[in-house]
C-alpha cells in the first residue's frame, strides 16, 4: 500500500469509514489528476496530500458518517468546483444517482475527464448555474437530496437548491461551526420555499486537521411560491 492510500485508509478509519481497494485506488486516482490539472488550471489551494485527504475527501463524506444521505438516492451537487462533496460521496456510497453542477467550463471538463477514467456510472456533469438548471423539467423537483459546500449564503443558497428537490427531499448545507446568524437570515426564503430547518448537525472529531462542520439540514415539504416572485 502506497503512503498516499495509507495515510487516507487512516483518516477515513478515523471520521468512520472502511475503504475497500477499489475505494482506495478511486481516491489515489483522483489525488493524481486533480494535482496534475491544477498545475495548469486553479482547481484548488489546497495542493498537499494531507489537505486534500482532510480537507477535501474526508470532509466531503461526512454527511454519510452522520446518516444524513441514504444510499440509493437522487443527489445534486450545486457548486461542485472539482467534485466536492458530491464525487467524493458516490465513491463512497455507489448506488448514489449523483448529478455535479458547476457553471465553469475548465472545472466541468475536468470532472467529466475524471468520471470517464473512473468507469462511474450514474453520475453526469452539468455546466450550468443552478438558477438555470430550476427553470428546466428535468432538474426542477427531481432530487432526493442537494448538497452544496462553501457555495453562498444560505439565504441566497436555499433559492437555488430548494426548487431542484422533490417533495420531502433534503438540502444537505455544509457550514462551519457558528450557523446561527445565517439561519436566522434564510428563515423567511425557506418558508417561502415551502421547506423547513429540520436539524442542525455538528461534527467535530481531533484528526489531524479538526473538522468543525455544521451541516444545516432543510426539508422541502410543498411546493413553494414562484421562485421569481421572490427573487425578483
């Protein structure tokens, strides 16, 4: 086992998780191509092993760890940049429908690259904004769960991502430690949008890099109003 597959298999053990071999080599291989596309094009600051095991992978997968994602589930990821959290979360959990959304062309060829290497299945890249994406049947109420990471506000997120879910599906909001004040901004656009804050959970574990997340949980209940009557 490689340095890079050691220190990962240690990291995932820690936040919860049992990589398999094929796990492992997925990870390795995403490792590989996101250090050698981002000497060419910024796909992230974070560039050293360990950050991008900490910082990207084990961080991205949290949601499982917490029981807050259910396998055999429709996800959009808003915002996916290189793929985080939502490539990172169906090489954790394969029966995942996953659809990674990002408007920048460099980032969605990379990621479209990357799924093709990995053999993955049920997983399409989209070049669009999600605001776009509401206004088209084929997105708008089809999902189970939206994830979105240091994407916006969750005022301005919850515009864009509640429309995309189903009735009783689940916006999957990572944060940091202190939510409050965001949360109080948002309440009048999610009761707008016919959803409601159902959970705030906190995960904070002392690994080598200590992960303070807070992971706002918001269920769709109805139909909201016109979302251009609220955007204006």
């Amino acid at each position: 086992m490689t340095d890079f597959k050691r220190c990962l298999n240690q990291a995932m053990k820690e936040a919860g998780f049992i990589l398999d071999e094929g796990q492992l080599e997925r990870f390795k291989l995403y490792r590989d191509e996101l250090k050698r596309w981002n000497r060419r094009i910024n796909l992230t600051s974070v560039a050293d092993d360990c950050g991008i095991i900490y910082k990207h992978f084990v961080d991205s997968v949290l949601p499982i760890v917490c029981g807050l994602i259910l396998p055999r589930s429709r996800l959009a990821d808003v915002g996916t940049g290189p793929g985080f959290p939502g490539l990172c979360l169906k090489l954790i959990e394969p029966t995942l429908k996953v659809t990674l959304i990002d408007s920048s062309h460099k980032k969605t060829a990379f990621l479209k690259c990357l799924v093709a290497m990995m053999g993955l299945e049920e997983t399409e890249v989209v070049r669009a904004r999600a605001e776009e994406l509401i206004r088209k049947p084929e997105y708008s109420g089809r999902f189970d769960y939206v994830t979105a990471r240091y994407v916006a506000e969750l005022r301005k997120l919850v515009r864009y991502c509640l429309p995309l879910l189903k009735p009783g599906g689940r916006l999957i909001a990572y944060k940091g430690k202190n939510v409050r004040g965001e949360l109080d901004k948002a309440l009048e656009p999610i009761q707008w949008l016919g959803a409601q804050v159902i959970d705030v959970v906190r995960f904070e574990r002392p690994l080598k890099y200590r992960l303070h997340r807070s992971f706002v949980v918001i269920e769709k209940r109805k139909d909201g109003q016109d979302i251009d009557s609220f955007i204006g």
